[in-house]
C-alpha cells in the first residue's frame, strides 16, 4: 500500500509523523523509500551515476526519473519501458463496494480488473491479500456474495493452490475454471499496527530495509520524492536506530 510522498523532516523530530508529507501517492512501488541507518555515504549507496535506469515514472511531461541523488527528467534514452502503465498490474488486487480493509475481491488478469470466484479461494489466498495491503495477515474474514453483493466484469476463476508465501496470487499454482457472479468473494482482513509505528520490511539486516508506515492500522511504504538524509535519520531514529 502506498501511503505518503513529498516527506520533508528537519531532521529533529521523534516522529515521522511529524514531518511534512503528503497523505496517499501516486508513485509506484519502484520508488518506496528506503534507509540503511549508520550509513556510509546516502549519495554513494545510491549507485547511480549519469542518467536513470531505474525509479522511472508517467508524468504530464513524459518518462521522468525521481531516483536518489537525481535531478527530475534524466531517465537514459529508450527507457521509456520502465515508465509503469495506466493499467493494472497482473496478479493486483483490490477492495470494491467496501472500504480499505474490506469488499468484494478484484484481481487484475490481463491488464484489467475482474472479480474473484470462491472456489478454491482459502485461507492461503487471504493471508496474501491481507499481507500486500498493509494488513493483519492471520487476522481475516472471507465472505460469501451476501455481504457485498455481486461485481462487475469478467470473473477470475482459478483453482488456487497457495502456500501463503506467494507475493501474489498470480504466483499461485492452480488451474482455471467457470464461475458467475454469485460466487464472487469478499474479504475483510484486520488492522496490523499502531498509529505512527514504523519498520524495516525486507533487508538484509535488521539496521536497514523498506521503510513502512503505520497509518490508520495498515502498513503503508514512503514514496522517495524529496526523501532525504533528514527523513532518513528521524527514520533511524524511530525505529530505534543509531546514525551517524
């Protein structure tokens, strides 16, 4: 889930919270923040030297790039690819007729959304979805079509066979079925964190990764427009951290 961008810290705060920012993004995942607290050199650990070949994004101005250490609209030439599409990405999924935690179940196949059949739809495949929106993936409750009704669109019908440590249901084994609209499925899945909580998701070591949010009980990354060494030390300091 992607939840704040444009955070600006003097580098004195306690709290992340407290820092300027922007509430939601329209950033991509490919540009989530991260830290590695004691660092060496923030401009060296970037690793880019000349133009971008990586945190590339759609703007009104075309392909611009919004990597560490960059100025905005250097991304190298014919790397227009990497600009993510207006479409949705296959194996996404998201809440309809509900709210951020809960709904009926959309999965994007073949760049558009289609609702999700209950069969072969289990604990597993919640535990994914709950997990990937920020949310409490132990804590869950599916639904059948009587709490919110029946979708929209084609049906994705798969006979999934889920271990639970999949990043997506796309990475699911199973094979594909028919199903209508009144086996459509919806899930609630429970709040995970505490107001203004932060972490570390996905590093080597505990002193750096991905650095996540806490907000309205689901955890949420950073977009790194503007993210600096002031945001970055505040960060450390948070997660209880040294930096230098």
């Amino acid at each position: 889930w992607l939840l704040v961008e444009g955070v600006t810290c003097l580098g004195t705060e306690t709290n992340i919270t407290q820092c300027q920012y922007t509430l939601g993004s329209t950033c991509t995942h490919e540009m989530d923040a991260g830290i590695i607290c004691k660092p060496i050199s923030p401009c060296e650990l970037a690793g880019h030297t000349g133009c971008c070949t990586s945190g590339c994004f759609n703007s009104q101005f075309g392909c611009w790039c919004d990597t560490f250490c960059h100025f905005f609209n250097d991304c190298c030439d014919n790397i227009e690819s990497l600009c993510p599409s207006d479409q949705c990405t296959d194996g996404e999924v998201q809440f309809v007729s509900g709210n951020d935690t809960s709904g009926i179940l959309q999965v994007c196949q073949d760049d558009q959304w289609n609702t999700v059949c209950e069969k072969g739809f289990g604990d597993e495949e919640a535990k994914i979805i709950c997990k990937n929106h920020g949310l409490k993936e132990t804590d869950f409750t599916i639904h059948d079509v009587t709490v919110y009704g029946q979708g929209d669109g084609d049906v994705y019908a798969k006979n999934f066979e889920c271990t639970g440590e999949e990043s997506s249901l796309a990475d699911c084994p199973g094979d594909i079925d028919c199903c209508g609209h009144q086996r459509d499925i919806g899930l609630t899945c429970a709040l995970a964190c505490e107001e203004g909580d932060i972490r570390l998701a996905d590093g080597e070591n505990e002193m750096e990764g991905r650095v996540e949010v806490c907000y309205n009980g689901r955890w949420g990354t950073v977009c790194d427009d503007f993210w600096d060494v002031s945001d970055a030390r505040v960060a450390c300091k948070m997660a209880g951290l040294p930096w230098r």
